[in-house]
C-alpha cells in the first residue's frame, strides 16, 4: 500500500519506489517557462542598470518604477474576423437583388399597360404583337405574345429560374385617335431613351384614366351631320339631308349614350338599330306616294355609320399577314355582323310593309343629286367623322386632306374599271396607303391616325358603288309581293348574303392597296420600332 511521507528538507511528499502514485514536481525547463516573464526580467534589469549609471547620486536600489516605464502601444483590432464585412456583402447582395427585381417587374408592368393602352385606343391587330415584341426586345424581357380580338396573352419566361409568369390583357377594340397619337409618343420615346419606365407608365395610366376629349353631345351631333354629308354616296337629295340628320342623331345616341351604359342593349344594338331606322326610313319614304323623300337613301344613310368597315378590313389584313388565329376570328364576326345589319334592314322595311298596305316599294331614288356633289361634302364628312372618333384638332386638316384624295381616286377609277371595282378599291387604299405611310417616314407622324378616317370614306362610297345595302330593301319589296316559294327562296338567298359578300370583296381590295403601299415606303420594314400603319 502507497504511503506518502514528508521530507524534512523540502516539505514534499516522496513517494516510494513501491508505491504507483505521481513522480515529484521538478523545476521547469527553460523552454517550458514563460518567455514573456524572463523577457520582461531581464529588460527591468537593464534599464535598472542603466539608469544607475545615468545617476550615481541617487541612493542604492532607487529604480524607477514600472508604471513610469514606457509601454508598448497595444495592437487594436480593425475587423472582427471578417464578420461584420461578410454581412455587409450580404446586405447588399440582396439589396441588388431586390432592385434587379423591381427593374423586371417594372418592365413587364410597362408591357402589359402599353398592350392595353394599344388595344384600348384602336392599334390594328395584326400589328399588335409585332409592337409588343420590339418593346419587349428593347427593354429585355424575355416573353411570348398571342392575339386574339379583345384579349392579348402575354408569357414572360425566366431563364435562370425556369420559370413562366402569364399575363391575359383583355381589353374590347375602340377608336380614339388622340390618344392614339399620344400613346405612340410614349412609344417612342421609351425605345429612345428620352423618358424613363416609371415616368412613361404615370403617363400611361393618367392616359387611360382620362376622359375622352369631346363630349357626348358633340359625338351625337356629328353622329347626324356625318350621315347627313354621307347621303351624296347613295344618291339623296338635298330634302332628305334633315331626316337623314335626324335618324343619324338617333344612331349617335344609341352609339354613344346607351350602349356603354347597357350591357343588354349592346348585344342588340346592331339588330335594333338597323331595324328601327329602316322602319323609320321607309316611314318616310312613303309620305305623299314616296315622291318627297327617297327611301332608300334615308335607310341606307342612316347606318352608314355603324357599317363594319375598319372590322372587315382589319380581318382582311390579319389574314394577309399570316396572323390566322385572329383573322378568321375576326373575319367570321364581320360576316355575322354584315348578316345582322342585313336583316336588320329586311325586318324592318317588311314590318312597316305589314303596317302601312301604301309604303313605297321603289328602292331608287328619282331626281337624285349629281354624284360630284361628293367633292363637296366628302371633306365635311371626314371632319365630323374624326369628332365621333375623338381625334384632335391638329390632326384633322391632314386627315381630311388624305382622305379626299383617296374619295377622287376612288371616284374615277370607278368609272374607269366599272367592271371591275375591286380595282378601284385597291387605287383608293393604295393612295391613302402612300400618303399616310409619306408623312409618317418624313414627318415622323403616326400613319394609323391619318387612314382611319380614309378607311371611313372608303367603305361607304365603295358600297354605294355596288349596290350592296339595297339588298335589303328589295328583299322587303319581294316579300311584300308576295312572289312565288322557289323564286322567293333562291332570291332572299342571294340578297340576304350580298352584304356580307360585298363587304369581304371591298376590305380584300383594300387591304392589297395598303400592303403595296407599305412595301413601298418601308421596303425593309422599321429599322428599331414597329410599322404604325394598316
């Protein structure tokens, strides 16, 4: 058994050489001792001697004290092992992050309210994604467009998430050429560098908020001049231009007051009105044996207005653009739209046929007013036609100007190809095409703007050309006579579809005019922005 026992000398246990217990605590090694300690010794010894030599009188053993020695500067730590510096990056990190963010999603939000405001304000739709992909090329953003009428989906993809976020803008087709020519600005400018995003999207939705620039009651009222001044197509005299105001004030009203207000009434709108004028019209006609006013002229100038010519043309040239979706969409509800204006006009000459056993039948007019009158009241026509269509001021001596040169053009090649009118259809459109498409490259305005109210004459006066609203009437004319089943049959048959087919056969004329008259001025296309032209 280990005993320890103390030793006299030292005081410390020894253990014996039996016993298991720890060895006895020898005096450090010199290089187990603490260096700093024999440093600061031997430095204290040093400077104790050399301050003895400095001084001799001073008494044995005064040394300075150590707090009078001079220190060492301690060392200050500057970083904290890189951790504040590490969250700072971090920090800022996702700062960048959240900006590049922002920076995205500013950039989709500009598409998305530029594609609205285009289809809001009247952009053709077979330019519509064409626009939107050089806006989104220019701004970056990697994103897929399809166009369907009134509705625009848009993809925006991202290629580092593998992500997609889709977008449907659904928005009904309108007409307001001020603010038209407004948006392109705002076009423009963007792909110019001139205003930033967050500047061009305030402007943009300060435009969509704001209310159209001429109200109600000058639309209606340009509503009946314009179909007054219209009226010289089909061949009224001067006596019918009051009635013919008057059931045009009518239409304006039902255009601009009722429908956006009802949504029943504009399903309708197309059916009812057609029907109530043509009853009104024949009404008319009819007073003293049919010989004060002419029928047909009053029923045909009445909706002159709500005939779909920029929607027949528009399909025509979505179609020509290879754009089919939309096209034959479009295409198929002109036709149907064309069929209900033509029924319209049946339902209603035959019912005031039913009413009154002595209306007229003679759907042609006697003593009509020369056709050259047109000259006269065509540009008086396109100015009350751009006050329906909410153009400005400034706009509207161009558009007129364009527009009657298109109506001159159309008026003799007419007569020139009167076998043959889908030619002077294209002359017509192919004139206006170059003349708008002229001020747009060398005045850098917006050739959209200037054609529309072209297109407004155009499709009136090519009507009138051939014939084609009359169809309803002898359609009510025949039904009243009461003509035999199969002779009936084949004839309603062929009147009730000539409308439609009229109007395909002007907007195909049309939209080849145009088309040529693009590829002339822009043979190569726009170099950095979209065409803004039909």
């Amino acid at each position: 058994m280990y005993e320890p026992s103390l030793s006299a000398s030292s005081g410390t246990r020894i253990g014996t050489a039996e016993s298991s217990g720890a060895t006895t605590p020898t005096r450090k090694k010199w290089y187990s001792q603490d260096k700093a300690t024999r440093s600061q010794e031997t430095l204290s010894m040093l400077v104790g001697a050399s301050h003895k030599l400095a001084n001799p009188n001073e008494k044995k053993g005064a040394l300075p004290s150590p707090q009078k020695l001079r220190k060492r500067p301690g060392h200050k730590r500057k970083t904290s092992g890189r951790i504040v510096t590490g969250a700072d990056i971090q920090r800022d990190d996702e700062l960048r992050i959240q900006l590049q963010i922002a920076d995205i999603l500013q950039r989709q939000r500009y598409i998305t309210k530029m594609c609205r405001a285009l289809m809001l304000f009247g952009a053709p739709g077979h330019r519509l994604e064409e626009h939107m992909k050089t806006t989104a090329a220019w701004l970056e953003v990697d994103s897929q467009f399809l166009y369907v009428p009134d509705c625009m989906i848009i993809s925006f993809d991202d290629n580092l998430t593998h992500t997609t976020k889709v977008k449907i803008v659904r928005e009904a087709q309108g007409t307001n050429l001020s603010k038209l020519k407004d948006t392109h600005e705002i076009y423009k400018e963007v792909l110019h560098d001139v205003i930033p995003l967050d500047e061009a999207l305030e402007r943009l939705e300060e435009l969509i908020a704001s209310p159209v620039r001429w109200p109600d009651w000058v639309r209606i009222i340009c509503y009946g001049l314009a179909s007054a001044c219209i009226s010289v197509f089909f061949e009224a005299r001067f006596i019918d231009m009051p009635v013919i105001f008057v059931l045009g004030t009518l239409l304006g009203i039902g255009q601009v007051w009722v429908v956006p207000r009802s949504r029943t009434f504009a399903v309708v709108f197309e059916v009812l009105a057609a029907t109530i004028l043509s009853f009104a019209a024949r009404g008319f006609g009819s007073i003293m044996g049919g010989q004060l006013f002419c029928f047909s002229a009053l029923t045909q100038s009445s909706i002159a207005m709500i005939l779909p010519g920029v929607l027949v043309l528009n399909s025509a040239l979505e179609l020509q653009s290879k754009a089919i979706v939309p096209g034959a969409i479009r295409m198929v509800y002109a036709v149907i739209y064309s069929l209900f204006l033509g029924y319209g006009i049946t339902v209603g000459t035959t019912l005031y046929g039913y009413v009154d056993t002595n209306a007229t039948n003679d759907p042609k007019c006697h003593n009509p007013a020369r056709r050259e009158w047109g000259f006269l009241f065509v540009p008086f026509f396109i100015l009350f036609a751009t006050f329906t269509s909410n153009a400005k001021l400034k706009q509207m001596p161009l558009m007129v100007a364009v527009g009657t040169v298109g109506y001159i053009v159309n008026y003799f090649t007419s007569q020139k190809f009167a076998a043959s009118l889908p030619i002077a259809y294209a002359l017509g459109a192919f004139t206006v095409g170059v003349l708008a498409n002229a001020y747009s490259r060398f005045m850098h305005g917006v050739a959209i703007t200037v054609l529309l109210p072209a297109v407004f004459v155009q499709v009136p006066g090519s009507l009138a050309t051939s014939g084609a609203i009359t169809a309803g009437l002898q359609t009510a004319t025949a039904l009243n006579q009461n003509l035999a089943e199969g002779a009936q049959d084949s004839q309603l048959n062929t009147i009730v579809f000539s409308l439609a087919a009229s109007m395909i056969q002007i907007s195909i004329g049309l939209s080849v005019g145009l088309s040529v008259a693009n590829l002339i001025l822009y043979p190569m296309g726009k170099r950095r922005s979209a065409l803004w032209s039909l």
